[in-house]
C-alpha cells in the first residue's frame, strides 16, 4: 500500500523509521533505492505502475538538491510525502527547500528534515480515511503517546508553592 523509496542507500538509516511505522501499523510496503538524477528513467517506471502495484501512498526520501519527491509527484496523482534528508554543507536545508518548494499543482506533503518517522504516521493516517481497522489502531496509538507524556510528567513534575 505505501512505496518507500530514497536516492541512496545512505539514506536507508533514516527512511528504515517510515519502514518501522508500517510494520508496526501492518502496512504492506515496498522499499527500494533510485534516484532522480542518477536512474530518472527507473523512477518514472517505477512510479508508472506504482498504482497498478497497488501503492496509495508513496514516500521519497533524499537528500540535497532532493528532486526525488517532486519528480515522483510530477508523474503520479497519489499522495507524496517528502523526506527532506540531512547531507551535504547545509546539513539538510537544502534539502528541506527542494522538497517544500514545489510548483502549484504538483505537491508533495513534507515531513521535517529526517522526519521519516512522521513520513510513516502521515502514510497510516492517509490510508485510514477509508480503513476503518488503520483509523483504530491510530486512535491507540495516539492514546498511548499520551498516557506516556503522563507518566513522565508524574516523574519530573515539581513545584515550590
């Protein structure tokens, strides 16, 4: 239901966290290398028949000039969450504009740079629109992330009035 796909495999320490989301909320995924740059013609491919593949979310990570995300939502209708990734002199800034700054009409939903965790949860909350078993499971899991702000909360809270 939802493709992962990032420039390098550099980048695979970073966008394993979107993986991790999804196994974690038992998505079906597929993960794969490519590049805009480097194998533009594998990831027009590869996102030609990502619909027929089934996918209804895809989430490109990629660092840099970061064009991944863009030429993705360039040749796709369905969702694409970018994942701007920390590398190069600008430590990720760069990437952060490249994904960010898309034309009208072409957008691509962007997570904070390294954020593929929050690539994932975006994934699962897209998909739970119409998945009402993928809406329960966020409910809990909002609900857990809460009870443990909780229990921290009763451990460190202090107070001198």
């Amino acid at each position: 239901m939802v493709g992962i796909i990032m420039g390098s495999d550099s980048d695979l320490p970073v966008m394993e966290q979107a993986e991790a989301v999804l196994k974690e909320f038992g998505v079906p995924y597929e993960l794969d290398v490519m590049s805009a740059h480097r194998s533009p013609d594998r990831v027009r491919e590869w996102v030609s028949t990502a619909r027929d593949r089934g996918l209804k979310v895809i989430i490109a990570g990629a660092g840099m000039s970061a064009h991944l995300a863009g030429v993705v939502a360039a040749h796709t209708t369905l969702p694409v969450i970018g994942v701007p990734l920390a590398s190069g002199a600008l430590n990720g800034v760069d990437a952060l504009y490249s994904t960010v700054n898309m034309p009208p009409g072409v957008p691509v939903a962007t997570v904070a740079v390294d954020g593929a965790r929050n690539a994932g949860i975006l994934a699962v909350q897209i998909l739970a629109t119409s998945d009402a078993s993928l809406a329960a499971k966020l409910e809990d899991f909002k609900k857990k992330m809460a009870a443990k702000v909780e229990e921290r909360s009763k451990k460190h809270r202090r107070s001198t009035l």
